[in-house]
C-alpha cells in the first residue's frame, strides 16, 4: 500500500527594502546608526547615543531591536569593542531573525588627513558597507584562545 505524501510550500517573505546598523564604539559611548537600502541607495533611518555601560548595552540592545536587520557593523576598536560584541550576540530578543553581528578592521572606512571626525558619518558608513555586502569581517577567535 502506498502512502500518500504531502509537500508544504515554503514561502520566504520578500522585501524591496534591507535595513541594516552601523556601530562607532568609542570608550564613553557608542554612536548607533539604522539605515535602509533601496536599490543602490542607503538612507539615514535614526542616529542615536548609548553610554558605554551595562544600562547603556541594555538600551542600545532595546533600540536596534525595533528594526529587522540584517546586519550590525562595527568597527574594532581595542577594548571597548568586545563588551557590546558579547552583549549583541549573547541577547536573545531579536525574534525570529538574528542580524549578522561584524566587526571590521577600522582602516576600511575611508579617513583623509584633516578630514573632521564625525560618529554620526561613520555609523552610517559602517551601515552602507554592511548593506553593500563590503564589510569583511575580522578573525576574532572564541573561547580559550580569545582569552590568550
């Protein structure tokens, strides 16, 4: 006797728009950029500042969770990188889609000699490469050797 199979249909949601976040990780505070991507263009969504600090990692975790992103860049910055890498990729409240979360080496945003500094362009570069598909991320090793 032969039985009767059933084949479901999947259907993936498909969307015009990709939103995605950039990071600029400083020691006293962490600048957070949400963007869109339409076509080749990134547009600024929301800029907004978090304290380095645990209350500060809560509200930056509770801020880029009202987004679906699929990617959160940063850039590697010593020390102070690390911290808000664990608490994004340990958070379990971003639903039923988790954003790549990608560091990347510093010297891939473009920074001309006596060009002014400004937190809110970089995070939004740091969005843009994310969304392109630009932002190679760098080797961080887990466990014991990350202790080394």
């Amino acid at each position: 006797m032969l039985m009767a199979t059933k084949t479901y249909k999947v259907v993936v949601p498909h969307t015009k728009y990709r939103y995605g976040a950039g990071l600029d990780v400083h020691k006293d505070y962490i600048t957070a950029c949400v963007a869109v991507q339409r076509g080749a263009e990134v547009e600024k969504i929301t800029v907004q500042e978090f304290k380095q600090s645990p209350p500060g990692l809560g509200d930056l975790r509770q801020f880029l969770r009202k987004y679906l992103l699929e990617i959160v860049v940063m850039e590697a910055t010593g020390v102070y990188t690390p911290p808000v890498k664990r608490t994004l990729d340990d958070y379990r409240g971003w639903g039923m889609i988790k954003p790549a979360i990608t560091v990347i080496n510093p010297s891939l945003l473009r920074k001309y000699p006596g060009e002014p500094h400004d937190d809110k362009r970089d995070a939004l570069d740091l969005t843009a490469l994310g969304l392109r598909g630009m932002a190679r991320g760098s080797f961080i090793p887990a466990g014991e050797a990350r202790e080394l």
